[in-house]
C-alpha cells in the first residue's frame, strides 16, 4: 500500500514550519503503481492536474522548450509524453543498456536466493560473491566481488579502502560484460525454471512481467553484453525506470530484490565515486565522480536536486564511515530521496526522483549528453510540479530549498 505523506520542517521567509499531512495534489491512491503486463494508458489532459499532480498546460510548453520525445511517469501512471515524429520509436537507448544489466543481475540474485551453495558455481547468486566462484578465468582483479564489477572499479589492482578509482567502461569490455557471463552460469543450476540461457531469463522474467514488448537486448542473442545493446521505446524505458522506482515490485508481484535497487540508487563505493551505485548514476554534490571526467553537478539541476547518500555508514562491502562529502557539503539529510538516473549516448535518459515518486524518460534527444540527463531533464518539467504543490505552490525558491536539501519528499514510497 502507498501511503503519501509530507513530513515539512523547511525555513520559509525565516519561519519554522511543521506540520504532518497524508496526501498531495496528486493522487495515486491505493490504485494500480504500473500498466501491468497492458498497455501504457495516458492520463487524459483534463485529469492531469488530479491524478498527477501536475500543471498540463506547463506541460505542454515544457514540449516546445524541449523539442524531443520525452515522458513523465507519476504515481504510476503515464502522465505525460510528446512525440515529435507521433511514434514511440524503437532506437537503440546505448548505455542505458547498463543499468538494465544491473536490473537483470539482481533478477538472477532473486531468483536464485534459496538455492544451495555446494561448491564453485553452485547456489545463490550475490553481489558478495568473489568474481572467480562463478567464472573459470576473467582479465581484471583476481580478488574482485560481484559487486565491484558492478560498481565499475573491479579493475584496480588494489580493492582496498582509499585506494580504488571509479574506471567508466565505455563498452563494457574490460568488465561489465562479464556479469552476463556470472548470471549465465547462475541460472543453468535450473534451466527448466530459469531459462537454458539468458535471453529466455529476460523474456520470461523481465521483458514479458514488465509488458515491454518493442525491447530487444542483443537482437535476441543468448549472448548479453552489458555496456550497450539494448533496444526499446520511451514508454518501455520508463517501465524499467518505475520498477526501480517501485523497489522492485511489478504487478503486485516482487521481481527484484528492494535491497538491490537501494544498491542501484546509492553510493557503493564512496572511496571511488559518491555518483555511483550498481551500474547506475546518482545525483552527488561533492567530489568523486572517478576517471569520467564530466563533473555531474554541471547545470540547473543541481540547485534543485537531492543527493543520493546511504542513511547509515558503512554499508555493504563499502568501508566508508560516511558519505565522503567535502566541505562545505555534508551528508545529513532528513529523507532518503536521491535523484538517480540512466544515461546513454544521444539522450536516451531514465531519471528517479524517489521523493516525488517520479520517472523521467527522454529518447533519442541528441542535445543531451548522457552525463546530463538530471539537468536537462528536471528543470524542463519542475515548474509544472511545483505549481501545483500543496505546500510550496509555485514558489521555486523555497520548493528546491527545501527539496534540494532532502527535507521535503511529499510523496516518498513506505
């Protein structure tokens, strides 16, 4: 069950205000939070503001401003989309394709969670596991875990604290890709249930719960390559995007693990990158971004963008006592609501706003560089969020004050 709520305790005109309230301008109800395995149903124009909490005819100039196929995705439901060439065309979404891979791995976590472990290649699938459990041979650290790999800095000779770099692989080929390979020997411990390779594991566990039927990974090959490969529309991009919003849970059924998305959508090793999770992007207002050298703070976004930190150090295999912020940055924060995102070249962007239980989808807008999806997507549509808003009704300022600082998370999942 949703419940909405808004805990508000923001300096506003130099007052303290704090109240407790169970709803929003939105209301998404104890309804459906995803189409199923049906059809994406657009929200009629004149119910946007209702059920979604937003401004439709801000909406509509946002398309103007923006000029590319985009999507919003509220409470569950399709609240939005532009279609410049009147198609949801199906394109190559690049490195997009990565966190679809994080997606799938977890899936295989999932699935194979109660199986018993009898030696090398054999039982549950976890991002503990040691990379050579699964694989016979691989070209980077010998020592490294699952969840190295996944958080791009399994090619550092050294895996200790304070001494690994985050290693952006373009193409997946010095590591990435080999998580298929893991996830293929996984599931051949029951390839009746699971599937006799990883392409009938996708069909059967992802591509068929989710209803996304114009997506192809590989063209159909058993072979999975992580770094790109990927083909889909915005409308079954934004479906991934609200299974990892919705922590896993797909038509009332679970799919993936909720620990694992948290793992996807924080930090995972502070020591190489506060702007990265498992094979994801996070929103980060201090240091690390790695050996990527676009600084991800770039643009408008970041005034008005809550970061992705961990509520309590350390966690998972990360030694980090905090979340390595440099000053004048901190890592307090009220609610747990960082912004996440999927960026591949060409604009194919996915973007979660946790806190205001919002996916954002662009496709094929080659203006945006996949290091930019928050910022050029955010402050295309924030003024048809903030608008309506029952506590800050159109005043920016305060609302990404207050949101920006991860004090205000009207509609926060619990």
């Amino acid at each position: 069950m949703r419940i909405l709520f808004t805990f508000i305790c923001v300096l506003a005109l130099g007052v303290m205000g704090c109240s407790e309230t169970a709803g929003t301008g939105g209301s998404g109800g104890d309804g459906p939070r995803d189409p199923g395995t049906g059809e994406w149903e657009l929200v009629p124009r004149e119910r946007v503001a209702e059920e979604c909490g937003l401004d439709p005819v801000l909406l509509e100039a946002a398309d103007e401003d923006f000029g590319f196929a985009w999507g919003v995705v509220r409470y569950g439901k399709l609240c939005h989309e532009y279609k410049p060439g009147g198609e949801d065309r199906v394109e190559e979404v690049n490195a997009v394709t990565k966190t679809l891979g994080a997606v799938v791995t977890g899936m295989v976590a999932y699935q194979t969670k109660d199986f018993e472990r009898s030696g090398r290649k054999t039982g549950p699938l976890s991002d503990e596991d040691r990379i050579d459990h699964w694989l016979d041979s691989f070209d980077f650290n010998p020592e490294a875990q699952v969840a190295h790999v996944l958080a791009m800095v399994a090619t550092n000779e050294d895996l200790s604290f304070g001494s690994k770099d985050f290693i952006y692989d373009v193409l997946g080929g010095d590591q990435i890709n080999r998580l298929a390979d893991v996830a293929t020997v996984a599931i051949a411990q029951d390839p009746t249930n699971l599937g006799e390779d990883l392409e009938v594991f996708v069909q059967r566990f992802l591509f068929g719960p989710l209803g996304m039927r114009n997506s192809s990974w590989n063209g159909g090959a058993p072979q999975k390559t992580i770094g790109v490969g990927w083909k889909g529309t915005a409308r079954d991009m934004a479906r991934l995007g609200l299974l990892i919003l919705n922590g896993g849970v797909w038509n009332g059924e679970r799919l993936l693990g909720e620990e694992w998305t948290q793992k996807m959508t924080h930090p995972a090793f502070e020591d190489a990158s506060t702007g990265y999770g498992y094979l994801t992007w996070l929103h980060s207002n201090s240091n690390h971004v790695g050996s990527l050298s676009t600084d991800r703070r770039q643009g408008p976004s970041a005034e008005c963008t809550p970061v992705a930190i961990w509520p309590e150090y350390p966690h998972g295999l990360s030694e980090s006592p905090d979340c390595n912020y440099e000053a004048p940055w901190t890592c307090d924060q009220e609610y747990d609501v960082g912004a996440w995102f999927a960026g591949g070249l060409n604009g194919n962007c996915i973007v979660g706003h946790p806190g205001l239980d919002l996916v954002l989808v662009s496709h094929t807008a080659p203006q945006i560089p996949g290091s930019s999806c928050v910022a050029a997507l955010w402050p295309v549509m924030r003024s048809a969020l903030i608008a309506p808003d029952p506590v800050f009704a159109g005043d920016d300022e305060a609302f990404c004050e207050a949101y920006a600082a991860n004090r205000y998370a009207p509609d926060l999942l619990e």
